[in-house]
C-alpha cells in the first residue's frame, strides 16, 4: 500500500445492500494500520484485499450502530483464529467498554485463548490518539441527539458518536462516520484538508455541498449514501462537482483504494 492511503472496505449505508458492506475504512500511514469501524463483513475484506490480521494497529469505533459495529466479534474471532499476535487498542465510546467486555465472555472469546492482548481506551473529545506515523483525533457529532432525547429516560446513557482528524507529516484526513447535520464537520474543517470521507445519508446531499463550499478541501469522497440515492450517485456527484468546482469528488465503491 501507499504510505498514506485508505481502503473502503464498506462504503454502504445502514439497510441491507446487495453490493456494498457496512461502514469499515483500513487507512495506511506507512507502516501503522488504524481501522475506523468495523461493519460486517469486515473480516472477509482483510481476507480479499490480502491485509495481514497484524496490520491493524487501532481499531476506532465512532458509535454503536451496527452498521459501524456489527462485524466486532467475528473480526476478534478472525484475529485468534489467524493468530493474531500484535496487541490491540481499541478507541470507543466509554460507556460501550463494560457490555463489550461482557459480551466478549458471552461469545467465548476469553483472553486466554487469544494471542494478542487488547487494550480498551473511551474516545476523549479533541484527545489526541498519537503512533508513530499518525495523530487521530475524535470530535463528537449530533449523530445521535434525537435517540436520546426521546429515549434516554428509559435507557441511560453517553448517546456519543464521533467524527474523526487523521493527521500525518502535513497531511490532513477527515472522516466523518455519521453525522447529524454537515455543521458537525467544523472542528475537521478548521484547516485546508487534503481528503475527506464524508457520508451523504442523514441529510440532503445538497445541503452537505453548499457547507463545504464556504471551506477549503481538496478530495471529497461521498460514502454511506442512502440505498434509495445509490442509483443516482452520479447525479449527486455532478451536483457536488457544480457546488464544489476546485474539488475532486469520488464516490468510491467497496475495495476501492484512496491515496493521499
């Protein structure tokens, strides 16, 4: 891989695709791996792509939506299997740390079996997570403020999501996992970027091209479009190129490869 890159393992939305996975992006910086989540099949991809089950450094999950999160166990399950032998550190939301414990019991994936050790780290607001190669930063998005405001009575808890400031040399990456609304980007876009990630789902494309244009971005890569906008992804990405004309805008598919 390029020194700096990253591979769309799955680029879909939340429903059911027949030709995308879930959400799970595996960015290169020379030699550090950092998967930002981990949506089924995810395991399968690092098996077709041919990436070593040692390559991944930081696995960060942005929420618990199970499309950003649902293929956990069987990557944990992968990692033994394969044998795993480089320890782990896994970024999330605070309070997900003591069920995911919980339910790595419940599945049987003892720490005694494993050949590897994992290390659980809460995501921290503007808290750099630094290696040798790269600096990531998580930024919270409003992904998840509806949900708690009409369920957080009957079930307490952080309702975090996050957004994330890859930064490696003098390069810039953002990612946007899921947002709640294109404002969500302002701590990612307080600086020129070289490439962002962004979904386009949970608003208005529109809406997500005229915030950018007041910013300054070199790439866009629209991913996690809507199953019912799918089709009509080269009209969303001509409405973006009109909107953003000094921008180069892909709309990557599964497998594709992004070098920056």
């Amino acid at each position: 891989m390029s020194s700096l890159s990253v591979k769309c393992f799955g680029v879909g939305d939340g429903v059911p695709n027949v030709d995308r996975s879930h959400s799970s992006y595996f960015y290169n910086f020379s030699d550090v791996g950092v998967l930002i989540d981990c949506g089924e099949p995810v395991s399968r991809s690092l098996k077709t792509n041919g990436v070593s089950f040692d390559a991944i450094d930081r696995l960060i999950i942005s929420h618990l939506h199970s499309d950003h999160f649902g293929g956990f166990f069987m990557l944990l399950q992968s990692f033994w299997l394969e044998q795993r032998r480089k320890d782990l550190v896994v970024h999330l939301p605070e309070d997900s740390i003591g069920p995911l414990r919980q339910m790595l019991q419940a599945a049987y994936l003892f720490e005694e079996l494993l050949s590897f050790k994992i290390r659980f780290e809460p995501l921290r607001t503007g808290q750099p997570m630094k290696s040798t190669a790269v600096t990531v930063t998580p930024y919270p998005t409003t992904h998840l403020h509806r949900l708690k405001q009409k369920f957080q009575s009957k079930y307490p808890g952080g309702y975090e999501a996050f957004c994330f400031l890859l930064e490696a040399g003098d390069k810039r990456v953002a990612h946007s996992c899921d947002l709640g609304a294109p404002e969500d980007l302002a701590p990612l876009l307080a600086q020129p970027d070289d490439l962002l990630v962004c979904e386009a789902s949970h608003f208005e494309p529109q809406a997500l091209f005229d915030y950018l244009s007041k910013h300054r971005l070199k790439r866009l890569a629209l991913v996690h479009i809507a199953r019912w906008d799918w089709e009509q992804r080269e009209r969303i990405r001509d409405a973006a190129r009109k909107t953003l004309p000094r921008v180069e805008v892909l709309v990557p598919r599964d497998q594709e490869q992004i070098v920056v």
